[in-house]
C-alpha cells in the first residue's frame, strides 16, 4: 500500500475543520523520515497545530493533542503548540526530530523557521543525550542481548547510539536521518561494512527477523553504552526564557487567526 502525499494533506485539512485548529507544520517522523522505512512501513505524520484564542481563555484542563486511529499503514497525530513549546524549551528530541524531518508536508507562518533559530541558542546536550542513552540501552537489553537476536532491532539501537556520538562531537541537536549520522561517526571498516549490508537488506525488503547475533555490533553497542553512560553527567544543560516562547505563540496566535479572518 502505497499512502500519498495527497492523501496526508487530505487527512490534515479534514482534521483543520473537524477540530477547528489550523496546522502549522507537518512532516514524516520515524523509519521513513530517518532513511530505512521498508515497504510497509507506517506513514508517522507528526503535526503541530493551533486552537483559535478563545479555546485558551478558559479555566479547564483541555486536550493539547490529536491522535488519529491507524488507518492502513497512515498514524497520523499532533501536538498543540503551547505543548510543543512547552517541550521545546526542555528540547525535547521527537519534537527537534520533527524540526529535522526531511519530508515535510506543511509548514506555515514561519514557526519551524522561528523554532530552529531559537534552538541554535536552547539546545540542551545533557537532556538529548539522555533520551538517546535510554533508547539505546532499552531496546538493547530488550532485543539484542541473546545468542539469536531480532536482527533489525539493531537500526533502533544503532541511530540513538550514533546521535550520542554526534553531541558528544558537536553539542548540537543530531541531524534526524541515519545516512549523515552514519557518515559522521568514522566508524571501523568492519563496522562500516556490517552495516551497510544491514541497510540494503532492510531497503531491499527483506523480513529482518531472528537470526545469530553480530558480535562485532554488539561489541560497539556495548562499549558506546558504557561510554556515554560515563560521559552523560558532565553534558551542558540547555536554557532559553519562557518569555521568548511566550511571545513567539503570541505572535502564531494573531498571524493565523487574523490571516484567516480576512480570508
């Protein structure tokens, strides 16, 4: 099944009008947007939206996301921007992921623009590398840890591993597809050749399923976790004023809504 952009920007419009919300931006998250989807990958469409003003004047707790039942192989779902704001100022990595996507399918009102300049400022070495530490170490010791192993498992123990390495190197937010992390990280040829054969199986289709472990992967895997594990402590903390995102959602909030009123 193939979903098409069309599609996405049909299901994103339906949701402008059933929730009265406008989005702001939209983009492909997950395998697809990281560079190793198979065939029948989900479509991860993340959102960012807004609520006209009035939804905000109010003294109840209202719903600040929207999740979409799964329909064939589109997961369609977004965050209010008063959340991704939220969020954004603790950098929150899914979120600066989205902001990384390289399929974008909505962007409005210059709020990504604005979000990515801020984050040059606000980017938080010690939370992300924490996100990513606790990924990998996750679906490590849940799926890689045995004799025979869930082989492709080792792509979601791999990228957060990779991101590590690279704000280790750089102290900024890692790029969201694995080719530039990949080629960043100057890994052994052995490394270099077991991956790559990896990757054109998982891209060719192939069912990645059980199989003998890799040693020389896990040898890697085992020796980042320590090290980053080791490191993750002495990482920068990031830190930006809640008046600046106060004002930036200010600013969304009469841009949209007065756009759309003369509209």
């Amino acid at each position: 099944m193939i979903v098409t952009t069309e599609a996405i920007h049909d299901e994103l419009a339906r949701i402008e009008r059933e929730y009265n919300v406008r989005v702001l931006y939209a983009v492909e998250s997950g395998s697809r947007a990281w560079g190793f989807a198979s065939r029948d990958s989900d479509y991860d469409v993340r959102f960012v939206y807004l609520h006209p003003l009035e939804w905000y004047l109010s003294i109840n707790e209202k719903r600040d996301v929207i999740e979409e039942p799964i329909s064939g192989l589109l997961d369609v779902s977004g965050w209010d921007l008063r959340k991704a704001l939220g969020l954004f100022r603790k950098s929150n990595p899914p979120l600066l992921e989205w902001l990384g996507s390289p399929i974008v399918y909505v962007e409005r009102h210059g709020l990504a623009e604005r979000m990515r300049d801020l984050l040059k400022r606000s980017f938080s070495p010690l939370s992300c590398l924490h996100h990513y530490m606790h990924m990998a170490q996750g679906n490590y010791r849940e799926y890689l840890r045995g004799e025979t192993v869930r082989i492709k498992k080792y792509f979601y123990v791999l990228r957060p591993i990779l991101a590590c390495s690279w704000i280790e190197k750089h102290r900024t937010m890692p790029p969201t597809e694995f080719a530039e992390l990949y080629a960043d990280a100057e890994l052994s040829p052995e490394l270099t050749a077991t991956i790559e054969e990896l990757l054109r199986r998982k891209l060719a289709g192939e069912e990645l399923d059980t199989e003998p472990r890799i040693a020389v992967l896990n040898d890697y895997l085992d020796e980042r976790i320590g090290h980053f594990s080791a490191i993750a402590t002495g990482m920068e903390r990031g830190d930006l004023s809640v008046e600046v995102l106060d004002r930036l959602f200010v600013d969304m909030l009469h841009e949209v809504w007065q756009k759309t009123a003369r509209e």
